[in-house]
C-alpha cells in the first residue's frame, strides 16, 4: 500500500482508494477475504505518512448476494468510502466457475457462461446488498476473445436500468489496458439508462499499475457524456 501511494504521488493523483478483495467464494487457491481491522490500520499508517495524498478506504465484495451474513460482518467493522459489488463466478454445472477458469474448462461454453454471468450480475444488483458501485461489468470478457457486447446489449442494458434503478456508480476497469472493462458502447448505454456516475478502477495488484490508462478511460467516459466531478466524489457525473 505505501508503496501504491508513493506511485500515485509520482504520477500527479491527488487520491487513491484501496479496494481489497472481500471474496467468499474460494475458487483459486490464493483468493480471500480482507481482514477490515487489520486493513483500516493500514490506511492509517499510509494518511500519517503521506499527507499530501487524499487515501480513500473501501472494499470489493464478490457474490455479496450469496453472503448476506459474511457481507454484513466485514462492512460492520469500520465506515469505507467504497464499497464494489463484483460477480466473478457462477453456477454451472453443479459447480461454481470463476470466468478466470473459461480457459482451462472447455466443458463450458462462454455461450453460455457469459448470459448466466449477466443473469448473476442482474441478481446481485437486485438483492439489495449495500454496496454503492457495479465493479468490472462485462469481466468475462477478459478471458473469452469473441467477447462483442453487442450480442448481449439486451441483457446489460437491463442491468444497466437496475443499477440506475439503484443510483450505483458504473465502474470502468482499466486493468487490461486498451481493453476497458466495459467500453464505451456499454457506458454510453449507461448514459441512456439514466447512469449518473462513473468511476475508475486500476484493479492495480501492483503499484506500477496504480491508474494505468486513466486517460484513454476519461477521455472515453467524457464522450459518452460524463465529466469530472470535484473531490471528494472522486466519480465523473452526466
Ligand atoms: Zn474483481
């Protein structure tokens, strides 16, 4: 983390939020969930230190619908500033697959991973967990190279409505470079959906990467109709 702050203040940030993963689910070996306690220490030290940088709190939730129980624990321990909700697995086949595993899993179709992820994305939306922002929308796509979102608008323009339903913050994922995860035909349906806010996630698990393609992600945001909002929202707004 300080060394994520030193890079941030390297590179001209006035904030940076640290988002870590709250996951339940443990489909790979080294996924867990975030001690909070420990964690809000953390930010602690990294506000002492580095004064000239604004260092918002938070957490990523994954599957907060299938963990109403765990959810409640972890964001009962200290007041964060961001709380993500992300859907990285589903149901399928009498197992539970994280679309990290398409690849290594040709018994699964994307075909039909891809509409059920959307399905899972739309429940947890509607499951009323409290969180404030969509994290990495369209996240198969990262590991399914035929990926077009235009064979699923149906699909994400109806959890587009429910987020905006929700006054959720759409996050835009930067952490596969070109690639932005979604890109700008899906925010600018957000923007007809009635989206009022967007964010930037680095999804950085590495200092070097803190807000890599942060421009070409703004520049994409502001022509679907966003603009910068001032701190402390730290989100672009219609
Ligand atoms: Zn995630």
């Amino acid at each position: 983390m300080e060394r994520s702050c030193e890079q941030a203040l390297a590179i001209g940030l006035p904030a940076i939020a640290f988002t870590d993963h709250a996951d339940f689910v443990k489909v790979h070996p080294g996924q867990y969930c975030v001690d909070i306690a420990g964690y809000l220490e953390a930010v602690e030290r990294c506000r002492a230190k580095f004064k000239n940088l604004r260092i918002h709190t938070g957490v990523e939730l994954g599957e907060p619908h299938w963990f109403p129980e765990e959810t409640r624990q972890v964001l009962g321990v200290g007041k964060l500033d961001h709380v993500l909700g992300s859907v990285h697995c589903v149901r399928i086949s009498h197992r539970v697959l994280d679309a990290s595993q398409l690849a290594h899993t040709p018994a699964v179709d994307p075909r039909e991973f891809v509409p059920r992820y959307f399905t899972e994305t739309l429940a947890m939306i509607e499951g009323g967990q409290p969180f404030q922002t969509l994290a990495h929308l369209d996240y198969p796509k990262r590991y399914w190279r035929e990926y077009r979102e235009q064979d699923f608008e149906e699909q994400l323009r109806g959890i587009l409505a429910a987020a905006a339903r929700r006054d959720l913050v759409l996050e835009v994922n930067t952490t596969r470079g070109k690639m932005l995860c979604p890109s700008l035909a899906v925010v600018r349906w957000w923007h007809q959906a009635g989206g009022k806010a967007v964010s930037f996630g680095s999804d950085a698990h590495d200092p070097a990467k803190v807000a890599a393609e942060f421009e070409q992600a703004s520049a994409m945001v502001e022509a679907a109709g966003f603009k910068p909002a001032a701190e402390p929202t730290a989100f672009w707004r219609r």
